[in-house]
C-alpha cells in the first residue's frame, strides 16, 4: 500500500492505491518494460520513491510519497511512460511485418 | 557491444569501406556493390523540443525517410514540457512505421537505434528514450545516445558538403557559435541568457502571431513588409551574446512602435559578429548555419556577405535539415556507433544540460573522406 503521510496533522493517513500491477502474461515483455522505466530515477528522491519487480509476468510498482501532490505528479507521468512502452511492444514486438 | 568484423553482413561493409578508403575505389563501386550487401543503417529519434521525428539513415548520409510532427501551440502560447511530451507520446509510434515503411527496410536491416540525449526538455526528451529502451530490447539492437547540438553540425556538414566550418547553431533553444578543434566541438561563443530563437519566438507571442508552421518564419514574412528600423539595446560581452535585453525592450514598446519596425535583421546580426571574430581566431573561411533560426533568410544573406569578404563560403540547409529531425540523430549516432560508441541501456539516460564541448568527436579525427564524397546531397 502506498501511504501518504500529511505532516501537520498525524490523525490524516491516507492509504491510497498508489500500489500498480501490470499483468503482461509474459515474463519476457515485463523484464522489457521494467529494464526500460528502470533507467529513469525519480526527480526528488527525499520525496517520492518508486521501487519496481516483476513477478508471474507481472510489473509491480510501489510508490511512496510525503505529499499527495508528489505522489500524484509522479505517479501520472510514470503511467504516461509505462503506457508508451507497452504500447510499443504491442506494436512493434514478436511478429511485426513491414 | 563492440564493433567486430564477424558479424552480420553489414559490419563487413564497413571493413571494406575502411580497406577503400582513400582509394576512391568506393565513389565508383559503391551503388553496384550496396545492391549485394547492406549499408549500415541506423533508426533515429529527436524529441527534445516541439518536433518529434524519426529518420532512418545510412553511413553515407543517404536519408532513407525522415517523418515528423511538430506540436503547434495557438497564437501568444508557448510550449510546455508536458503538453509537448504528450503530443509526443501521441506520434511516435506512427512516426516509427512511416519511417520504416518509407525507408523500406525493417527491424532486421537496423543496426543501431539513436536517440536524443539532450539537451532540451526532460519530459519530452523521456519519450524517444523510453521507445529506443524498449525498441532495443525487442530486436536485440545497441543504442547510441546522441548530442542535439552535434547533430545539427553533423547534419549541415553532410548534407552541404562543408568540411571544417566554423558553425553558427541557431534556434529555439540554442544560441552557439562552434568550431572543431582537437577530438571536440568547441564552444567559441554563446548566449548568456535566451537563445535568439527563444527571443523571436516569445516577440511573436507579443504580437499574437501564429505559431504555425513557426512563430519565426511568420516574424520573417512580416518583417519584410517593415520599413523603418528601431534600434535595439543589443548586448556582446567578450565572445558572447545576450537577447533578454532585446526581448524587454521590445515587449515593453511593442504597443506604440509594433508598425513599422524590421525586427528580425536586427537582431540576428549580433551572434554575426561573434561568428567573424571565431573565424578570425580558427582561421577558418567558411561557416555552416544550423538549427531552426538558420532557415532565416536575411540571416543567411548577411552571412554570405561577411563570408565572401573573407573569401570564405557559407553553407546552409534548407528547413528539411535545419529543423529538428530524426535523421540528424540517425546520422550521428550512426558516426558514433561505427567508431565503436554505442550507449549501454543502463545508462540511455536524457538531461535537459548536455552541453556541446562534453562529447568526443572520435569520427572526425578519422574520417572515411571519400565516403563523404559519395553521401553528398545539394540542397
């Protein structure tokens, strides 16, 4: 689970699904994607923190963050990523003829 | 991975472009001898600014296919890194089969996939990077990650021909002036603050002018209707340039003097004088303009006066190369690649400051010259 914690008040603690499962049916195509988002660091480390694995075919991406407005920063641009790597490998993977 | 001479078909033809170097033997063999065996070949990538491109490129400089988009932001709007990587995000999948459909050749005919490690935006930057990642994963390709600026150097250089100019890089986001001097790409002069495109670009938001096909082509167009000439604070400190100052003044007294004012001419000369005094120092005769501003035309006359009173030639490309494009990256990566530079994927990364001067110019030190005799193409 992802936790956001919201510093000035201790009572707020938001358990939001920040936890995302991708199942490529495909160790292969996963180990792909995975390899290719693994590159890029998150920009503010001290504020948000990703950690990738994949599992049964299946990328898992776990995000942490101090501030909700991060963890929403982070997490948008990261599924804009991963939609783009999926997408190439379903256009241009096993079988593409020209 | 390295460059051996046991590979695929491909590798050998370069062992034999090597062995006829010099020669002359290939300027006369070359075509008969690529209908037996393929040329290396390289796919390329550029999304750095507002274009997104993909060009497919052999080593002699033949550009096989070179699609892109550009995004277009409506008048008085400037475009921001999300919103660009989006439009990005959007077109470069499609891109890549016209590229290769254009081209005619497939996955199996690419020996290296190049990308535009910066400098420019990061988010943009992101999506040629994370598609080269992917890409070379599937088809089992190397990845060479290439300098934006140095693409455009080696872009102009094959394509007009010119040898060892000094460069004037102009556009949107770079404001340079290049020379070649031992293993490097030297900075001689530069802008401290915007880049002149920059400057044109947010003096045509001022004056709501369309953004298409580019605030500084219509800034052109309407300067040549202009007919007096205001003078503006320009500013040289020792070999480099500033425009901001330009830009305040001329938003500031936009409103009352916006009429008749040339704009553009005046503007550009600075990073002119800077060029001159460049060649001064690297005694060098001619100049190669590049990047999205060197499509101006009055840049490119001015240019060519102060060459000719030098003795010198100028050499520019038209808006096919000038602009941002995939074959540019294609070619240089491709330069790199045959020099034995490819990127490990672990570390494709991209930067928004990758500056000119970091990277090494190993293909210039030995270059095949008579192959550059073979790929050159007028404009």
């Amino acid at each position: 689970m992802t936790e956001i914690t919201v510093f000035q008040s201790r009572r707020w603690r938001l358990v939001s699904p920040s936890d995302l499962e991708v199942d490529y049916m495909s160790e292969d195509n996963a180990r792909i994607v995975y390899t290719a988002l693994a590159v890029d660091k998150e920009l503010q480390p001290d504020k948000v923190k990703r950690q990738m694995s994949v599992i049964d075919g299946k990328l898992l991406v776990h995000f942490e963050a101090v501030e909700a407005r991060f963890l929403r920063a982070s997490f948008s641009a990261f599924v804009d990523v991963l939609t783009l790597a999926t997408k190439t490998i379903e256009e241009f993977g096993q079988g593409m003829e020209l | 991975m390295g460059h051996d001479l046991t590979g695929s078909s491909g590798n050998i033809v370069v062992s034999w472009e090597r062995f006829c170097e010099g020669s002359g033997f290939l300027l006369s063999m070359g075509s008969k001898w690529s209908r037996f065996y393929r040329k290396m070949t390289a796919l390329g990538f550029e999304g750095s600014a507002n274009k997104i491109g993909v060009g497919v490129v052999t080593l002699d400089g033949t550009i096989l296919s070179n699609p892109r988009h550009t995004y277009i932001t409506p008048p008085g709007q400037g475009f921001l890194p999300r919103e660009t990587a989006q439009h990005h995000l959007q077109h470069v999948l499609p891109l890549i089969r016209s590229a290769l459909e254009t081209a005619q050749v497939s996955a199996k005919d690419i020996d290296c996939l190049c990308y535009t490690k910066g400098p420019g935006m990061g988010a943009p930057l992101q999506v040629a990077a994370i598609v080269v990642r992917v890409l070379s994963q599937l088809w089992k390709k190397p990845i060479v990650a290439v300098n934006h600026c140095i693409a455009h150097i080696e872009m102009g250089r094959i394509v007009t021909g010119a040898d060892d100019p000094v460069v004037l890089y102009v556009s949107g986001g770079n404001t340079q002036v290049i020379a070649y001097s031992e293993g490097r790409y030297r900075i001689f002069g530069e802008t401290i603050d915007i880049a002149v495109g920059n400057c044109l670009d947010r003096f045509a938001r001022v004056l709501m002018l369309s953004n298409d096909p580019s605030p500084g082509y219509n800034i052109e167009q309407l300067a040549k209707k202009g007919e007096k000439f205001l003078d503006l604070p320009y500013v040289v400190k020792g070999m480099d340039v500033s425009f901001s100052g330009i830009l305040s003044y001329i938003e500031g007294t936009a409103e009352e003097k916006l009429k008749n004012n040339e704009f553009t001419p005046a503007d550009l000369c600075y990073s002119l004088q800077i060029t001159e005094r460049a060649m001064a120092h690297c005694d060098a005769k001619d100049v190669l303009v590049v990047g999205g501003v060197g499509c101006n035309v009055r840049l490119q006359e001015m240019m060519r006066t102060m060459c000719s009173e030098r003795g010198g030639n100028l050499f520019a490309t038209d808006d096919r190369y000038c602009i941002d494009n995939g074959a540019m990256i294609a070619y240089t990566g491709l330069l790199a690649y045959a020099h034995g530079m490819p990127t490990p994927l672990e570390e494709s990364t991209f930067t928004q400051r990758f500056r000119t001067d970091e990277v090494l110019a190993l293909w210039r030190e030995k270059e095949p010259r008579n192959l550059n005799g073979v790929m050159k193409e007028s404009t």
